[in-house]
C-alpha cells in the first residue's frame, strides 16, 4: 500500500524528466502508448502530446499523480466532444512504485474529473490482453470489457490483441 498520499495534478512540461526512463523497451513503450511512438521515449513526443491540451476544447487531458513530491504516476484522456466520449490512455505508474496499489487510486481520480465535466457521457479505453495488471484495475474501477480486437497491433515481430473496456456515466460509482 502506498506510504504516502497521492496527489493528482495536471501533467506539465516539468514532469516530463521524471518518466523518461519508464520504458526500457520498445514492447515496454507500446504496451503504454500504443504502436504510434518511437522508441526510445523522447521530451519531444510528450511535449507534443502536451500542446493538445493547451485549447478551449482541448484533445487530450494529462494528469500526473505524485507520492512525496515524485511523479508516481501517468495518464491522459483523448476527448472526443462532439459525441462526449474519453479515451483513457497512456497510463503508468512509474516501474519504481508498480505493485503498491497505486493504480487504482490514481485512475479513480482521474475518472472522477473526467466525468465532472457534464459534456461527457462515456470513458473508454485499449489494452493489450495479455496486461493483467491493467485489467484487474480498470474491472475494479468498473470498466466493462466490451470486445476484443484480435491480432490488432504489431510490435516488432510478433502481434497482439487488443481489449476495448468502457465505462458509462450510469456506471461510474
Ligand atoms: C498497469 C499498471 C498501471 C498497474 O499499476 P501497478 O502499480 O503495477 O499495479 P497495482 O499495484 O496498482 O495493482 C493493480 C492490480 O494488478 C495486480 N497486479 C499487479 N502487478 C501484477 C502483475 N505483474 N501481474 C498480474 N497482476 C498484477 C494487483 O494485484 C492488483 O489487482 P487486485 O487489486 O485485484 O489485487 C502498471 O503495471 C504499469 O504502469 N504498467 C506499464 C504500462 C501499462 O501497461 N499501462 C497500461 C496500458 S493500458
């Protein structure tokens, strides 16, 4: 269990040091973003991430969680507004806090703001099926797994299918 509370704030340039050395490899870096980014992680593909969130209705939401003053965790929200649906992805809790039960705290708080904003009636999101440790945080949050995607995305050789989980405003708490 974590030994301090976690804060959540919004991501900013400033914590982009912090999680540059998160993914040590290229399946590490897809299995967190998707098959979009180059490896190794670079400030550059963040901070282009952080200029979609800079507009009245912007892209993407970024959220940070903190323990003690260090970046414990990663997450964003691409936002669909015309048809008021979120997409949570990105997420991470950095390799050096993983297994202490922060996940869940970190995204309850993420979907707690998300759905503040009444312009939003559904959050989704993709991962890899193999991710238990995914999984079993967004089922506890409760995600519904919605179908499978198979043999969706291809890291170097070898392929991977991909679950689709969402989550409805009549759902939520
Ligand atoms: C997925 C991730 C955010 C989960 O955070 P975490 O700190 O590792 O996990 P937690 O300690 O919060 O535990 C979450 C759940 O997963 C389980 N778990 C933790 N590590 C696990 C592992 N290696 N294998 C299987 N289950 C695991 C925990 O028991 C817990 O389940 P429970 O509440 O039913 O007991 C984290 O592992 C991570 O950043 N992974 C790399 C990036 C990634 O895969 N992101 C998700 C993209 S969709």
């Amino acid at each position: 269990m974590p030994t301090a509370p976690l804060l959540v704030e919004a991501f900013s340039e400033t914590h982009i040091p912090e999680m540059l050395d998160w993914f040590s490899t290229l399946e590490a870096l897809v299995q967190w973003g998707g098959p979009g980014l180059s490896f190794p992680l670079e400030a550059a593909q963040i901070q282009a991430m952080l200029a979609g969130t800079k507009a009245v209705a912007p892209e993407r939401s970024m959220f940070a969680g903190l323990v003690d003053g260090k970046l414990a965790g990663h997450a964003q929200v691409a936002l669909d507004w015309p048809n008021g649906v979120g997409r949570l992805s990105r997420v991470a809790i950095n390799p050096q806090m993983r297994g202490r039960g922060l996940a869940a705290p970190f995204l309850r708080e993420v979907t707690k703001r998300f759905f503040t904003n009444p312009a939003f009636a559904r959050l989704e999101l993709n991962v890899y099926t193999f991710n238990e440790a995914a999984i079993r945080t967004y089922r506890s949050l409760g995600f519904r797994e919605e179908g499978v995607r198979r043999s969706s995305a291809k890291v170097g050789d070898v392929r991977w299918d991909t679950a689709i989980y969402g989550l409805l405003r009549n759902e939520w708490n």
